[in-house]
C-alpha cells in the first residue's frame, strides 16, 4: 500500500480531520485571492493589492464554518452564504468569500436529494448573485457578479452528480449481495432438497428390506426345531433380503461421495423393470401378490420410473407390516392417456390394517415423490376393509432425470 493509499483511507476514516484539511487548502486559496486586483489599473491588467481587515475575517470564518460542514451542512451553508453576501456588498475590490459558500453548497447537493439541491441551489444563486448586482459597488453586467451565478451553479451541480453517483455504485453493491444471499439461499435450498430425497430413498430401502428380514425370522425362528429345512429356507430368504438391503444402501450412500472417492455407486436406478423381483420378495415372506400390468411397454422418464417402484415398495411394506398374516395384495400399473396409473390395494382387516391417516413417514415419502413429478397421490382405507394406494404419474415430466436417480 503507498503512502498516499494509506493517507487517504486515514482521512476517509476521520472525516473530521479531512474537514479541517479542506478548510486550511480552502483558507489559503481564499488569501492568496484576496492578494490579486483582476482589474487592475487600467481595467485589463492584473495587480496585487492589500485586503481589507474586514474582507480577512469573512475569509477565516467562512474557512472555520466548513470544518463542520458533514454535521450540519445547510446550517453551514447559511452561515458562510451570509459572510459572502457581506463581502459582495461591502467589498470593493471583493475578497473571494463566495468560495466557502459554494463548497458548503456542494455538500449540501452532495449529502441530500436532489429536489433540496434544486431548491437551496436556486435560492443561493438568486440571493447572491442579486444582492452583488443589486446593492454591491460594481455594474451589474460585472464578471465577478456572473463569476458568482456561474461557481454557485457549479457547486450545485456536482455535487447533485457525486450524490447521483454514489447511489449508483450503493445500488449495485446492494444488488451484488442480493444476488449473492440468493445465491447462497438456492445452494441451501438445494442441499435440504437433495437431504429430503436421499432420506427418503433411505426409508424406502431400509422399511421394505427390514420388514422382510423380520417376518422370515420370525419364521425362520418359529419353525427351526420342527422344520429346519423350512427354516433353512427363510434364513436364506433373510440373507437375500439383507444382501439387497445392503447393495441398494451402498448404491444410496455412494451419493454422497466426493468427486475423488473411489467406486462410485454404478447400478442403476430400480425401475418397473424390477417389479416382478420386487413382488417375488414379498412372495417369499408369505405375502400373496397379484399383478396386472397395462402399461404396453411404456418407456418412462428415470424420475417417473423411479417413483412408481417406490410408490409399490412402500405400499407393499405398509402391507406386511399393517394388514395381517392373511392379507392379499393387488398391485396395477395402467398407461392412461398421458399418465401412469399405479394402485395397490389389500384386504387385510383388523384395526392394524392401515397406516394412520397422513402419518408415517412412508406415507409422506411417497406424497413427496409424486408431488414433485406434478403427480397425485390419494391414500385410505377401502370400504369393506383394507387399504388403497393410488398415484397418477405424468409419463412426461419436467424433472431432470439424472436429478432423481439413486
């Protein structure tokens, strides 16, 4: 940092100080000034003179009022616009009084709006430059008198112009953190939507795979003494179950990898392709499942894929878990127009049957996977008994496959 960037932040942060600089550079230039005859002798010439005491003291007041001009510039403004309506009246030749008036009419442009510019500017211009043409010692045609008009409107006028400015460069500044806070609030908003989908991937793994490991253990544990080949059977049910549980589990989790981690997650997004796979888990563990399939083959979008095998393997769970031993199944896929219809009803009966009302986070999972894709989801109970899940899933949708895939 130079010295001079040093010196100029110093001043910046005591204005005070750089008030009073001003004032000393103002003064000197206004006694230099009161040194110098522009008419001289024969009206053309230049010549030094001697000021009058008078003329001396309106300069060192005016120089000592603009020390306080950022306090209170308009009380500094009629002060020193008075000491140089004394000068212009009384003075023959004039000192150059006027010259702290128009720095204390610059900071007043400069430090409020532009209608106070306009009207102080105007009012300064008309009672100085009036006074000295009207009650002042020279013609009324004389250039100190337009001198006058002419540096008064200079003051105003750039001072309007650096508080003009200085609200361009506050504007853009302002501008420039909003779009940052924005930026940094959709990078939040991101993250918490990216949270919210990889937990609810995570519920739909883990509630389906746990349900299934616990009922063939129940099995597994209820049989083992009297039929251990069937108990065999269950536990290597449990085992393929936990082994799914834990790929599908890795597959989730590898999302949340650094870009420079090894084995990044490869398989791909669970679909209706696996629908039969998926039912047949359920088969094992003692659950009877139909399956009617109107789709003709429809190729879906990634995210809609995705949804739809969710949307059935929570249903299902809900279905082992709430609906009885001897509860049956339906699950329906249906191509509609432009939309995928997915139903799973079940018969199971008893006061357990059903998830509660809106609760669970299965249920709120799948309304949040729907409802993202434009889609609808209703949920409850069937009448006569059981529990009915129905989604209609748009076959196209706005959202990013690669957005929504595990």
């Amino acid at each position: 940092m130079t010295t001079i960037e040093r010196a100029r932040r110093h001043l910046q942060a005591h204005p005070l100080a750089l008030d009073a600089a001003l004032a000393a550079a103002v003064l000197a230039c206004m006694v230099a000034g009161s040194f110098v005859d522009p008419r001289g002798k024969d009206s053309v010439t230049w010549s030094l003179r001697s000021p009058d005491a008078l003329s001396l003291v309106l300069i060192t007041l005016g120089a000592a009022a603009l020390v306080f001009r950022r306090r209170a510039p308009k009380t500094v403004l009629a002060f020193t616009g008075a000491l140089a309506l004394i000068e212009s009246v009384t003075g023959d030749p004039r000192a150059p009084v006027a010259m702290s008036a128009v720095i204390a009419l610059y900071t007043v442009a400069a430090r409020t709006d532009r209608h106070t510019t306009w009207r102080v500017g105007l009012l300064t211009m008309t009672v100085l430059t009036g006074s000295a043409m009207l009650a002042g010692p020279l013609p009324w045609y004389a250039q100190e008198n337009l001198g006058v008009l002419a540096w008064t409107g200079i003051g105003a006028t750039a001072g309007d112009a650096v508080r003009s400015r200085r609200a361009v460069v506050h504007a853009i500044r302002e501008r420039a953190e909003r779009a940052e806070r924005t930026r940094e609030e959709e990078a939040r908003r991101r993250v918490a939507e990216e949270r919210l989908r990889i937990a609810r991937d995570l519920h739909d793994v883990v509630a389906h795979h746990i349900a299934l490991v616990n009922v063939q253990a129940g099995v597994a544990a209820h049989v083992m003494d009297k039929r251990p080949d069937q108990a065999k059977e269950a536990l290597a049910h449990v085992r393929e179950a936990s082994r799914s549980a834990l790929n599908e589990l890795r597959a989730t989790v590898g999302l949340l990898r650094q870009s420079d981690d090894p084995e990044a997650p490869t398989e791909p997004a669970p679909g209706l392709v696996r629908l039969d796979e998926l039912v047949g888990t359920f088969r094992s563990a003692g659950l009877h499942v139909e399956v009617a399939r109107a789709d003709h083959g429809t190729a879906l979008p990634a995210a809609v894929d995705l949804a739809a095998y969710r949307v059935i393997q929570e249903a299902l769970t809900n279905v082992q878990k709430h609906a009885g031993t001897e509860a049956k199944a339906e699950v329906s896929v249906v191509r509609v127009g432009e939309n995928i219809e997915i139903t799973v009803l079940d018969n199971g009966a008893g006061e357990d049957d059903a998830p509660e009302a809106g609760g669970g986070h299965g249920l709120i999972g799948m309304r949040e996977r729907v409802s993202a894709l434009s889609g609808t989801l209703t949920t409850g109970p069937r009448y006569g008994g059981g529990f009915r899940v129905h989604a209609i899933l748009p076959v196209k949708t706005r959202t990013s496959p690669a957005k929504d895939s595990v």
